[in-house]
C-alpha cells in the first residue's frame, strides 16, 4: 500500500524504529492505538534490555496492557515496522488486537502471511484483521540499510 502522507500511528511506529537503529538495535517500531489515539509506542530493545522476548511488539502491548489497566487490548490497534514473528503474533492474538497493521514483510521471519501463518491456524483462539504494506518502502528502506551498514 502505497500513498502519502503516512498514518500518525506508523509514523510514530517508523520514529521508533529509526530510534531503535540509532541505538544499534534491529529498526522495528509499534504503536498501539485506541479510538484512533497511540496510547503506546515502542521499538525493538532485545540487546539494551538482554531479553531476547523485548521485540517492539511485545513491548508496545505490554505498555498499552499497563496503559489501560487489562491484559486484554479489545479495541486496540497495533501498528508495526515489520510484519511480526510467531511469538509477536501469539501475544497479538492473546492480547485480542482488533487490527494489526503491518508495513514491510518478512519472508525469513514473519508469521503473519510468511512462515507459519499464525492467525490461520486452527489453535489461533483471536485473528486480528490485517492490513499490510502501509509504509512498506520506508520501512524495508530502513532495515536494508541497518543491515548493509553492518555489513560493510
């Protein structure tokens, strides 16, 4: 999905993931949002926090979760960088994410429309509905050179 300009929630999600590369971590950024307002951002932080599980996702539910006083996020929509691992869908899933909204897929790692395909499983209990490629090329812009700079 292409057009300007960007949604606030992925832009705020795309701030996050710039941030997080300024910090030498993987540029993965979320936002949730509640009627339309980001009650939460975040970006990746598995190296800063050695938690391996400390992925933008987890960590923006986690923040809306605290936010809003309840595990379950009904209503909520989490705005991502890169479409999210298994374990990042699970979590969607469990925390009831009414819509995920995704910008770049990741066809090593994803689980949302790569690999697994977790909301299509039949032991997936909440399938969000999903809506990928909003800001895509800005997204897959910025990991592909997170990663070519590392790689010299």
């Amino acid at each position: 999905m292409t057009g300007f300009p960007l949604p606030d929630p992925m832009r705020a999600a795309l701030d996050a993931a710039r941030d997080a590369a300024g910090r030498g971590e993987v540029p993965v950024g979320a936002a949730v949002t509640l009627a339309g307002r980001v009650i939460a951002t975040s970006a990746n932080a598995p190296r800063a926090l050695c938690d391996p599980t400390a992925h933008a996702e987890m960590l923006a539910i986690r923040a809306a979760a605290a936010e809003l006083g309840r595990e379950r996020l009904d209503g909520c929509d989490l705005w991502v960088t890169l479409e999210p691992c298994a374990m990042c869908a699970g979590a969607i899933s469990h925390a009831r994410i009414a819509r995920l909204v995704y910008a770049a897929g990741d066809p090593k790692g994803g689980a949302v429309e790569h690999g697994p395909r977790w909301f299509g499983q039949p032991t997936c209990h909440h399938r969000p509905e999903v809506l990928a490629g909003v800001g895509e090329g800005e997204a897959a812009a910025l990991l592909r050179n997170f990663f070519r700079e590392r790689r010299g």
